[in-house]
C-alpha cells in the first residue's frame, strides 16, 4: 500500500531536523540532501522551499552553528553555501537576516577569519546576499566589524600573488559592498568617509597595483576604482581624496602602468621554445647558400657571347626590367580596335573565375598541402606567364588601354584561381583584377562641417518618432536570395562575396539611407573595421546616406579628415583605374545598438558617410582603405620574378609553410649575384647581413602591404641605391603573415580568432603556422651566427597620423616608467635610433616624435619584443603607416595615397644605407641626387611638430543623456 506524502510536510521535516540536530552527522546529513534538491531542481523548487519558511530554517541554523566559542567549520560552511545561494532568490533575505541578528555575527565571523582565504571567501558570499536589503547595508556600514573587515589586510613577507585564488574572489567581494552602499545611500559614503575607510582603500589600491605585476587581478583594482568613483560622489569625499594624496596616486599608477620595470624581464634572454635539430629545416630558407653562383656565372658568359653577336646584327636595345614596357604587355595603342560600347551592368557575367578540379576548395589537407609545397616553388618560376583564358574579361582588356606597372589581371586571375577561402569565393572585385594608379592629384584631409555629429545622431533619433521608415533588408551575406535581389528601380545592390570583402548586411532605413552590418572576423564576435563591398544601380548626382553600425573602437581618424576610398568601374574603363578618396559628412559616433550576448554595457560605434555617385550605370566599390588581396601579392611576385636580371640580382621566392586553409605563405629572397668567381666576392655573399622584413599579420591593415610593395619594387630595380643594398645585404622577406585572415575579409586575426602578433613568445605549430615557422627561421639564422641586423614588422595604425616606429629600448623603458634603478651603469647601444634618425632626414611622411622605445608588458608576444629579447635583434621594429594622413612636413593636412605609402617602403630601404661600413661612400653624391626625385627631402626634419594627433571630439555625444532611449540588442540574423 503506497502512501501519498506532502511535498510541504517533507520540507517541514527537513527544516525541523536541522534547527533541533545536536549532533554534527546528523546536521551535515540534513545540509546534504538540501544541496541535492537544490541541485537537481530548479529555480521553482528554491522559491517553494523559500515560501515553507527554508531562508529562516538557515538564518536559524547559521545563528547556532555560529555562535558557538569554537565554530565546527566542517558544519558552518556548508550553511553558509546555503544560504547564499538560497538568499539570491529570496527579496527579503536581507531583513530577515537583520531581525535574526545573522548580519553582525557574519560580520564578526569574517573579522576572526580575515586571514583564512576559503572562510572569508564564503562569509563574503553571503555579505553580499545580505547587502541587497536597505536595513541590512546600513547595519553592515555603521558596524565596528565591518571597519575592521575594510582595513588593508596584513599580508605576509611574499607576493600578494602567492595568496590564494579563492582570496582574490573574497576581497572583490568585500569591494562590492560599499559599492553597492554608496549607489543608494549617500548617507554611508559619509559614513566611510568619516571612519577613515579612504586611507585604507587607497593603501589597498597602491598594494595591489604594485604587486600584481602579471595583471591577474584587474576585476579588484576595477572594484576598488568603483569605489572612489562613489566616494567622489560627495564634497567630502572629494577632498578625503586629495587630503591622502588619492589623486596624486590614481594619476602616478596611469602613467605608463604597462611599462616593464624589471631587469632582469629586459635585459635576460628566456630559453628558446624548441630544440635546435628542429631549426635545421629552415636550411632550404636561405638558398643564396647554398646556390651554385659558379655554374650560373659561366651559363651567363656563354649566354653574353652568343647573344653579342645576334645583338649586332639585329640591333635592338635590351628591355628595361624595372617596369613593364608597353611592348610586354600587349599590343599598342595603333593597333587596338576602338572600343565598343560595353555596359557595366554586364559586369557580373565578366568577372567569374573558371573554376578547374581543387581550383578553389577548401577541403584539401594540410598533408596534401605539404606534399605540394615543392611543386609550388619549382613552378614559381614558370607559372604566371601571361597567358590569357578565353572569356568576355580578355576581350575587355584588348578593347581598353591597360598599362599598369607591375600588374597583369590575366596573371592576377592565374594566382586568385588557386586562393583558398572559406567561403569558396567564385567572383574577382574589378578592382583587384583591373588594378589600380594612385590618383595625378593630392586629396586634402575632408573638412569637418560643424555641428554634424550631432545632426546625424538627431537624424537617427528621429527614426523613433517618424512614419518613413522602410526597414527592408537588401543584401544579406547568409541569404542567397538577397544576394542578387532584383533589381528595384530606386534601391542599391551589395555585393562583397569576393577576395578580402567584408559586408554581412545592408538594411535599407530611408529612400536614400541604408544601415550597413559587418562581419566580425572568423569563429568571434569581435574586430569589425575592415569593409570592403560593391555597390550598383545608383541614381547619379544624389546624396546616398551610410550607416556602419557595428564600429567597435571608440574613435576613428575618420574624425579627424580621413575618407573611405571609392573605385568606379566606369571610371577605371574611361582610363582612370583609380582608387579616390570620397564622402561628406563623415563622422564617428557611439550609438544605441550593443552586442546580442557577451560583453556588457558595451556598445557600438556608427560610422556614418555620404556617397554622391557620377554616373546612373556604374559599379562602384567603398573600402575603409586601399585594398591589397592575396591574389595580388602571388601575382606581383611573379611580375617581379619576371623583371629583374637573374645574372645581377638573385630572387627566390619559396613558400615559408601551409596556412590553415591551405593557402602558401610566400617567402622571399633578395640580395645581388656575385660580380665573378673569385673566393671574395663568394665569401663576402655567403657572410651578408640579414635584413628581415614581415608584413600583414593584421588582415585590415592593408597600407602595411602597400609600404611593403614599394620596398620590394625598389629591391628589384636598377636603382643605384637598390643595387648598394642588395650588394651590402640578403633581404629575407615574408610579405603576408595572415594570408587566410586577408583572404576572407578579416580585420585583425586568423581563422582561428587568434591575434597572430600575440603568439610570437610560443606559437603553435599547427594553430599558428605562419608565425611558429617565422620564428623558427629567425632562430635558425640566430643559431648559424647570422642574427639579422635588422627585423622590421609593417603594421597600419587606425588612430595616428603619419608614419613612425616602435623600437625597444631598456633604458628609455626605465626612465619613462620611473623607475629607481640607477640607470647611469646601464651601458646600451644606442644604434636602436639609428634608423629613425635617417628616416627623420629622408622621409617626408615620416615623425620622429611620434616614435618610442618603450617594452610594455601588454605587448611582450609581438614580433618587435619578442625579437628583441629572445633573439637579440637590436633594431627590431614595428613600423606604424596612419590610414589617413599627415600633419607635418610637405604632406601636411594630405591624406595618404599608394604613392605615398610605397615611396615610405623605399624610403624605409634608403634608411638601411645608415647601417653599412662604409657609410659615407654610399652617402655620395650621386647616390643622393637619386635620393632626392622631386624635393629636397634630406631637408625634412619633423623635431618642431609637436601637435596634439588626436584632439579630443569637440561634439562626444552620450546616449545616457537621453534617457528615454535604452540600448538595443543588435539582430544579427
């Protein structure tokens, strides 16, 4: 016979047995099966047993267990789990615990166990539960336990970071509590204020700040900055503040906080992460040592007398390799047919790649990959020859003039057959297969007309009170359909399914407005900057408002003059391939829309611009810079493979590894042939310094990758000065770090969300291939004797103006952080400046004063520190190119263009002459008259600007001013 029993009668029992238990099994038998229902119910079950009186039950228990002489801890704590988790679902916790006298005898407890991290970690848990009742903040605010529990706590002789974790948690704990009393009740931020809590507050920041050197704290030091920010709240607590010197000390512990102050950090190099037989595969990376120059030298001779006598008969002058000459490419002008009239809304049917059996798949495995890496390097050579596939593109190149130096879209359409991408791109963008000139004019930095940031937050507002909203989704990346919509007589087309694009989605707000989403780089939800996209079937001569709505930092150049930059198809048909500035009323905002999960009281950013277009049938193409695809790069090199002159200049491109989706990470070689047979001129080849230069390691920093096009076009020339370099050095150059990441469209990380220039202190060397493998050829060159002399990483800088470098210096490190050791012993070369100093003389686009040398801890995995440090490069770099202009020197008030950013690569080459033996042979006369093309730029000096870069935003807007509009949950889908 089954009895039916009472759920309420058991929780009854339950409680009951609890509150009269003697002894300490039978208690821990009773708290045992209350954490099992607890555990294996839900949040009904807790507020059932809390409406059957369970919160008193454990308040009571507590009281018991808890007064005692010599509380049995094995009993207490398990009560004291309880009840916190039970308090955080009852309201009225906090009165209860008041009336049953639980607040001060907690409050007593942790006193007595202040030291004991596990105890004070579970009777702060349940302060915090009690805090949530007014009665029970101002009981716990005007207690004598609770002025002794805020008291810095006396730590023994060793690091705060010895303590243990579950201290950490308790003392952000006890944090919270005056937090949480300054929010609603002023009267205890006097009270705080009066017992002397702000000295003890401000000791417990300093101590913190000065012995957490690894940061693993940050959740208390950002509680204890809380607390100030409420205590600044009141007159006297601003001046308590002052009074024991807090603002003196908030200022000191900002200033450089993330500089490196220990020596021994500096100055000692840590191990290296890999055995040295492992560093013997990068052998095959330097090939001019093992190459056979005698063989090609008697090649060559045999070559000359052969082709002397076909010269003199036939008599034509030998083409000049630097660029391509017209001949090279094509037909001439006389002879091309006039153009016939070609519609650019044809545009899409001209531009699909003829996919071929693994042409553009994914799926192929890293083994596959492996195995082809040498195929890859013989065909280097051979691939790219120019040879046209049939298609409607071939015919539009014979029709139009295309005279592009270094750039053959037959042979870019050869290298993007062979890119893989996620998504299995089918389509080229125009512009990365027509190429591009940089425009015959300068393009000043846009005015700023005033007061436009805030018209434009109004226009937004206004969306809320008017009726002439369309809200209509018109491109959506995951839709297909929306994709290719049809095409409506008065609305834009998108389209960024394509090489390096990056546009999830475009919402059409008014007739003339549309809202534009981008995508967040692979496998995060984080890093949206880079946008690149088409855009088609626009009405001419009217004002087209953009929205970019999912902006993450919180300020951008683009307010302080920068453009996007725009290509028009029927412009670039017309003769003007041209990448332009463009846009008015360009402005960066935060706004309303936060993140759907994750990341709270976070919101986005607006970047909003107006487009005028020219023409009614056009194919237009917004980027936030110059884009530079990996296609382009594959191509280049085997344009410049095709130029130079094997007899005088050695080039070897190879392929440094696999990336994660297969794509080769290319790794070249450049330095000159020996001049003869002699063993000097072979010995002095074999002993060249190194030069190491890497570049587009973050996807979105696309000037990176043009300074980096100027510097091997200039390695390759027949530039006198390129001809001393390649005679003094061996250029070892890894042009594109993260060939997956620009692949796809990304802004700052790989395919596997990782930031690649924070991997350098252990990279993976299945995660993070490209930098792994980098690493390992710098530490076989280091293992060799032949440590470069210089290694310089190109980066673009999305908040500066101008370009500069980031070195590493220990004593300027030092001096900035301030310091105490006595650096006048320190001896260090000072040769680290040596380059910024003839950059300073020769580069117009480059500041001096925006330059450092400081090691921060936040950046010690990056290539310039870990270099530095690890390898004992001395001038290692990150050279920094602003995306938008200049504000010193013959540049000033212009933003920049490709031509600027490639003459800073070659700029970046002439530098390098300050490091040779004999310097002042190579500053000779002739060799500065070719330094100096248009303008005398070794009068250029940037010590005299000392302008402030980024002023502050003179219209910042704060949607916490209007409180009727609350933050919206941005919809990805």
């Amino acid at each position: 016979m089954s009895v039916s029993q009472n759920p309420s009668s058991g929780f009854e029992v339950i409680f009951s047995t609890l509150q009269n238990a003697e002894d300490a099994e039978s208690t821990l038998n009773v708290l045992n099966i209350l954490d099992e229902l607890l555990s294996a119910g839900t949040d009904h079950r807790i507020h059932y047993m809390i409406s059957k009186g369970g919160s008193e039950a454990l308040l009571s228990a507590l009281m018991k267990n808890g007064s005692r002489s010599s509380p049995d801890y094995t009993i207490l704590l398990p009560i004291l789990y309880l009840v916190a988790k039970v308090g955080q679902k009852d309201c009225h916790i906090g009165k209860k615990a008041e009336e049953a006298g639980a607040v001060l005898l907690t409050l007593n407890l942790l006193k007595n166990n202040i030291q004991h991290a596990g105890r004070a970690e579970a009777y702060l848990n349940v302060i915090q539960v009690f805090a949530g009742s007014a009665a029970s903040r101002y009981a716990l605010a005007t207690s004598p336990c609770y002025s002794a529990s805020s008291r810095q706590p006396q730590f023994p002789h060793q690091n705060i970071l010895d303590q243990t974790k579950g201290w950490m948690s308790s003392t952000t704990l006890s944090l919270a509590i005056p937090s949480r009393i300054g929010k609603q009740l002023k009267d205890n931020i006097c009270t705080a204020v009066t017992k002397g809590y702000v000295s003890g507050l401000l000791l417990l920041y300093d101590d913190w700040h000065s012995k957490d050197t690894n940061h693993s704290a940050t959740d208390i030091l950002q509680a204890l900055l809380h607390c100030f920010c409420k205590i600044a709240c009141s007159a006297l607590g601003r001046d308590n503040l002052v009074s024991h010197g807090g603002i003196r000390l908030l200022y000191h512990t900002t200033q450089d906080n993330d500089l490196e102050t220990d020596l021994n950090t500096l100055c000692l190099r840590p191990a290296t992460d890999r055995p040295k037989e492992l560093l013997l595969q990068y052998s095959r990376l330097c090939p001019e040592l093992s190459h056979d120059f005698l063989e090609d030298l008697d090649l060559n001779s045999q070559e000359s007398s052969s082709s002397s006598s076909s010269d003199d008969e036939t008599g034509p002058e030998k083409k000049t390799p630097e660029f391509l000459s017209q001949t090279e490419k094509g037909t001439s002008d006389q002879t091309k047919s006039a153009p016939c009239p070609l519609k650019v809304k044809d545009f899409y049917s001209h531009t699909g790649i003829n996919t071929r059996s693994g042409g553009t798949k994914t799926g192929e495995t890293r083994e596959e990959a492996n195995s082809s890496l040498t195929d890859d390097e013989q065909k280097n050579k051979n691939e790219g020859n120019g040879k046209c596939y049939n298609s409607p593109m071939t015919d539009l190149i014979d029709i139009h003039n295309h005279d592009i130096p270094y750039h053959e879209p037959s042979m870019y359409r050869a290298a993007a057959m062979k890119t893989k991408s996620v998504p299995g791109f089918s389509t080229l963008a125009f512009p990365d297969f027509w190429g591009q000139v940089p425009p015959p004019g300068n393009e000043p930095m846009a005015p700023r007309k005033p007061n436009i940031q805030r018209q434009k937050v109004l226009e937004d507002i206004q969306r809320f009170l008017n009726t002439d909203i369309i809200n209509q989704v018109v491109f959506d990346l995951e839709d297909e359909c929306l994709q290719f919509p049809p095409a409506e007589p008065d609305s834009l087309r998108f389209f960024s399914s394509f090489e390096c694009g990056n546009l999830r989605k475009a919402i059409r707000v008014r007739r003339y407005e549309y809202d534009l989403i981008l995508n967040a780089d692979a496998n995060c939800s984080q890093h949206t900057q880079w946008f690149y996209f088409e855009v088609s079937n626009m009405v001419p001569d009217v004002p087209y408002r953009f929205n970019i709505i999912n902006c993450e930092k919180s300020n951008s150049q683009f307010n302080y003059g920068m453009q996007p930059v725009l290509y028009s198809v029927r412009d670039a048909l017309n003769g003007k391939p041209q990448w332009c500035r463009s846009g008015t009323e360009i402005c960066y905002f935060r706004n309303h829309f936060c993140p759907v999960r994750g990341r709270l009281r976070t919101t986005f950013y607006t970047l909003t611009f107006t487009i005028t277009f020219k023409y009614s049938e056009d194919v237009c193409y917004l980027a936030y810079h110059y884009p530079y695809t990996y296609s382009a790069l594959r191509a280049h090199l085997r344009l410049l493979n095709r130029s130079v002159d094997p007899s005088k200049v050695f080039f070897r491109e190879q392929v440094l590894c696999p990336t994660l989706a297969g794509n080769a990470c290319p790794f070249v070689t450049i330095t000159a042939c020996p001049p003869s047979k002699s063993y000097t001129d072979i010995h002095q080849l074999r002993n060249r310094p190194c030069i190491v230069l890497s570049s587009r390691v973050h996807p979105g920093e696309s000037n990176a990758s043009w300074v980096m096009k100027g510097t091997l076009e200039f390695l390759c020339s027949h530039d006198p000065i390129a001809q001393a370099l390649r005679e003094t050095f061996v250029f070892k150059i890894i042009p594109m770090l993260n060939p997956d990441g620009v692949i796809n469209g990304m802004n700052r990380c790989d395919l596997n969300r990782d930031d690649l220039n924070r991997q350098w202190c252990k990279p993976d060397p299945v995660l993070c291939p490209t930098i792994y493998h980098t690493k390992g050829f710098l530490s076989y060159l280091s293992s060799i004797r032949r440590t470069p002399l210089v290694f310089c990483d190109y980066h673009g800088h999305s908040r500066k103006k101008n370009v500069f470098l980031y070195g590493c210096s220990v004593k300027e490190t030092l001096w900035q952080s301030g310091s105490t050791f006595d650096t006048a012993a320190l001896k260090e070369n000072p040769g680290y400046r040596t380059i910024a100093k003839a950059l300073d003389r020769i580069a117009p686009a480059f500041s001096f004063n925006s330059c450092n040398y400081l090691v921060e801890k936040s950046r010690s995995a990056t290539a310039r520190i870990v270099v530095w440090k690890e390898l004992g490069v001395l001038r290692s770099y990150t050279m920094e190119s602003t995306f938008n202009g200049f504000d010193q020197g013959i540049y000033k008030g212009l933003q920049t263009r490709t031509r600027e950013l490639e003459e800073m690569g070659m700029k970046f080459c002439h530098s390098l002459l300050s490091l040779t033996v004999d310097t002042r042979a190579l500053y000779g006369r002739s060799l500065i008259n070719h330094m100096n093309p248009g303008h005398n730029v070794l009068d250029h000096k940037s010590h005299n600007c000392f302008e402030d870069d980024e002023p502050p935003c003179v219209e910042e807007i704060e949607y916490s001013m209007f409180p009727g509009l609350k933050g919206k949950d941005l919809n990805w889908t």
